[in-house]
C-alpha cells in the first residue's frame, strides 16, 4: 500500500489546519463523528484522506472503492504535480468563494473539487496508456458529480469550480494557471471534425455561469464572460464579452478576475 506520508513535510501547515477543523467540526456535531474520523482523522495525509473520500464516491459493482482508492494513491505518488495543483485548487476555494470559510469544506463536500481531482488523475492515465481506466474514472465523475472533464484536457493549478453542475471540458481544451469556472459552463467543440477543437482559456480568466465558449479560440489572458454568452470567436487579454454571440463591452476591473469573482460587467474602461 502506498504511504504518502513519507513524502508529505512534517510541518504541513495546511493538512494541520484541515485536522483542527475537522475536530471542532466533530466537537460541535456528534452524529458526524465517524463520518469525520473515517474521511480525514484516520488519514496521515491530505492526500491519503482526498483518495480515500472519492474512492467512497466513486466505487461501484465494477470497481471497488479498495481498488480506486489505490489507483488514486499511485497516481499522486508517481506525479506530485497532482498534489501540488490540488492544493492550489483547495486554497483558490478559499481566496474566492465566500460559502468556504474552512480548507475541509471542499475536501468534503464542493463536487467541483472533487470533479477536477478525479480528472488530474484520469489526466495522468491518459499520458501514461491508461485509456480504458482514465474514461472509466470520466465516467464515474461525470455520473457522481454532474461534471464532465475529458482526460485529455490540459489543466493548470489553482483552478475553482464553483458549484460546477453540468460543466463540461472538451478533449482538446487548455485551461492556464488561476481560472474560475461556474456551473454549467461548457467548453466545447464545433462540428464533428477531430483535432485541436476546443478552446484555450489563459491565466486568470473568470467564466460565468451558463457561458459556452466553443472551437479552437483562445481566451487571453484576464479575460471575464459573462453569464450565459455563446463565444465562438477569440477574446483579447483583458476584455469583458457578453452576449449571445459574445461582443467586448469593456474591460475587467481588475487584472486576473478569476480571483475577485466579480462577475459585474464594466462597461467602457474599467
């Protein structure tokens, strides 16, 4: 069994605080104290607690939540950018969604977080050959949490998906560093043609809830849509689009608004 303790620092500020959390959390609701301890007062690491949580979730009558939790374990071992950009993901809930005033809430409960853990996963079987279980664990995701992220997609850290019910990321797509997502946004393709066909969202780009951004285009960098827009053509750096098709009404009022979540529309010059 793989132990990723050995690998986690001792002062790992960060798994501590979930911890002491999670024992106030017990404290203050009994009836929840096993469900607390078996999800993460049991664990030795973020990590271990994080596989051990969406293995529950995720097993079913083909593949046993033992068999899952190990898979999600030998993954994180071989590639510690997984943990790494998972740690990213959790704190960004905490710098940008105000229902999350604790690091266990998504650990436990936010199914965007728990969506885009499996995808990381299913991500590295996917460049390593493991086709057949990367889609089986796609899937499972896209059944259990109402998000459906190809394993192909390329995703950076520090990514929020907030709410994230019927969110869907193509095959092809490129998400960069800091980008928040709302629920049912898609990023999607057009036709039925194969290749490079879905979009490239760069750094610190805040999609609202309901937008569809399609084909292979890229939005640059700081850029915000607004809810509900159809995007079909690029977006500069730091533009605000709105509309269905999507047209620039002015500019964002900050530089990356996938921190500030403000999901206003300036029009004119910010």
């Amino acid at each position: 069994m793989v132990d990723l303790s050995q690998t986690i620092p001792v002062d790992d500020a960060l798994w501590q605080s979930i911890r002491n959390e999670v024992v106030e959390r017990a404290r203050l609701e009994p009836v929840l104290a096993s469900f607390f301890h078996a999800a993460v007062l049991s664990h030795k690491s973020l990590e271990d607690a994080l596989a051990y949580n969406l293995a529950e979730q995720l097993g079913n009558s083909i593949l046993s939540p033992l068999a899952i939790y190990q898979v999600l374990l030998d993954a994180m071992q071989s590639d510690r950018s997984i943990c790494e950009r998972m740690r990213r993901d959790l704190t960004a809930h905490m710098e940008r969604d105000p229902a999350c005033g604790q690091y266990c809430l998504p650990l436990l409960y936010f199914k965007g977080f728990h969506a885009l853990q499996v995808y990381r996963v299913a991500n590295w079987l996917w460049r390593h050959e493991r086709r057949s279980l990367a889609l089986f664990l796609q899937s499972r995701a896209s059944e259990i949490f109402a998000v459906d992220i190809h394993p192909a997609a390329d995703i950076a850290g520090g990514i929020m998906l907030d709410h994230a019910t019927g969110l869907v990321i193509g095959e092809t797509a490129v998400i960069g560093e800091n980008v928040s997502l709302l629920h049912s946004v898609t990023l999607g393709g057009t036709g039925a043609r194969a290749g490079d066909r879905h979009p490239k969202i760069r750094c610190g780009v805040l999609i609202a809830a309901g937008a569809k951004v399609l084909g292979n285009i890229e939005v640059g960098e700081g850029a915000k849509i607004g809810a509900g827009s159809l995007v079909l053509d690029s977006v500069l750096p730091h533009t605000t689009v709105v509309g269905v098709p999507a047209r620039v009404v002015g500019v964002p009022g900050e530089a990356e608004p996938s921190r500030t979540m403000d999901q206003r529309i300036n029009l004119g010059c910010g």
